[in-house]
C-alpha cells in the first residue's frame, strides 16, 4: 500500500511540476479567444451599422415606389370613370339605332305585306 502512495505522490508532484506552463498556455489562448471576439464584436458592430443604413435607403425606396403607385391608381380610377360615362354615351346610341332599325323594318314589312295601305 506504501509503494502506490508513493506512486501517486511522484505523479502528483510529476503534474504540479507540470502545471505553470500548461497554465500560461491556456491564460495565452484566453487572451487570444479576448482579442478574437473583441474584432467579432467591432465586425459586427460595422456591420449592423451598414445594414441600417441599406434598411433606411430600402425604406426611402418603397416610400416612392408606393407614392408612384397610389398616383398611378388615381390616375388609373379617372381614366376608368371617363370610359364608363363614354360606354353609357355610346350604349345609348346603339339602343337608340338598335330601335330605329326595328322599327323600320317593321314599317318595310307592314308595307311590304300590305298591313298598311
């Protein structure tokens, strides 16, 4: 039993000898992992900055695009009222031919088979 405590003494005493410079190793690649997230976090702070400022140019852009297209509905609806009032004009001249034609047809028939003298 004496022979394994000394065993794990030297081991242990083997890694403690050990540790400092596996120590200063991982403080060194904290200080990388640091300096790494701290570009990341100015990277990204770059390009949240950028972004807005697309977000707003994009924005701008639809407020014209929707202006442009509330005018052209406006301008559309005028032009479909002015073609209703000319399709009731023009719908009343055909009725009104459509009428005259039949009558005189049937003035020509009554003359022609003798219905009226």
């Amino acid at each position: 039993m004496s022979a394994t405590l000394d065993d794990n003494a030297r081991l242990n005493a083997g890694l403690l000898a050990d540790l400092p410079p596996r120590v200063a190793r991982i403080e060194s690649d904290v200080e990388y992992i640091k300096r790494d997230i701290g570009e990341l976090k100015t990277g990204l702070a770059a390009l949240r900055a950028e972004v807005a400022g697309e977000f707003k140019t994009v924005a701008g852009e639809f407020k014209v695009v929707r202006a442009e297209s509330l005018a052209l509905r406006d301008a559309m609806h005028g032009e479909f009222k002015a073609l209703r009032a000319e399709m009731r004009t023009d719908f009343r001249l055909l009725f009104a031919a459509v009428i005259f034609v039949a009558l005189g047809l049937a003035g020509l028939m009554a003359k022609a088979f003798h219905w009226v003298a």
